[in-house]
C-alpha cells in the first residue's frame, strides 16, 4: 500500500488543521493506521491510531482532548484532526499503515510496515 499525507500548514497556536493520509494500492481496510509526528532534533514519536474498522482509537497523553484520529475505508483516506495547536506540535507528521492482525497498542515505529512522505506542521506561539 502506498499512502500518501496531506494538509499540513502553518498556523496560529490555538488554530486547527486537518491532515489527510490517502491510500492506494491495496484497500485501507487491510489495515490499522496511526500517526507519527517527528520535530528537528527528536526521534519520531506516536500520535495516535485506529483500527481497520474504526472502531477503537489510542492516542498519545501529548494529544489527547485536542486530536482525533479518524477514518473513511470507502474513500480509503486516514484523518487526524487537530485543534487547539501547540508551538510544541510543530513537527513533520506521518502516516503509517500496519496489518490488522496485529494489536493496536504496540506503538512503537517498528511496528508500521508502510509510511507515508510527511507533511509539515509549524505552529507560530
């Protein structure tokens, strides 16, 4: 599967984004996806993830109130949506893709077959 991030920006802290991750290649439902986000200097770090279905979500202590992860399988494409940003939520941010036969909260990098480019996030305090 190839994925593809989109939606990144610059903005205001206390503004909202919304990133986009499109698949292709194979459907998304094969898969539980999540985020990762990777400032200059850091290791990338786990953002949030969902199941193939959606039906369960885990997030990082870092987001949690402010970001939701979602998904659409029919249209094939990942959502985080961001509110209430943080100059510390500056960073390029990832999607990943793993196969549903694992478990979701095994959130490590290694445990995410398949990446997405990246897309940038800056926040202005």
């Amino acid at each position: 599967v190839q994925l593809q991030a989109s939606g990144g920006g610059m903005v205001q802290a206390g503004a909202s984004l919304r990133l986009s991750c499109i698949a292709s290649g194979r459907a998304l439902s094969n898969y539980h996806m999540g985020w990762f986000r990777q400032a200059p200097g850091k290791e990338r770090e786990f953002v949030a993830a969902i199941t193939w279905a959606g039906g369960m979500t885990v997030d990082a202590d870092s987001v949690k109130g402010r970001f939701t992860i979602s998904r659409d399988n029919a249209k094939n494409t990942l959502y985080l949506q961001m509110n209430s940003l943080k100059p510390e939520d500056a960073a390029i941010y990832y999607c990943a893709a793993k196969s549903a036969t694992r478990s979701l909260y095994r959130i490590t990098t290694s445990e995410y077959d398949y990446w997405g480019q990246g897309a940038q996030v800056t926040v202005s305090s």
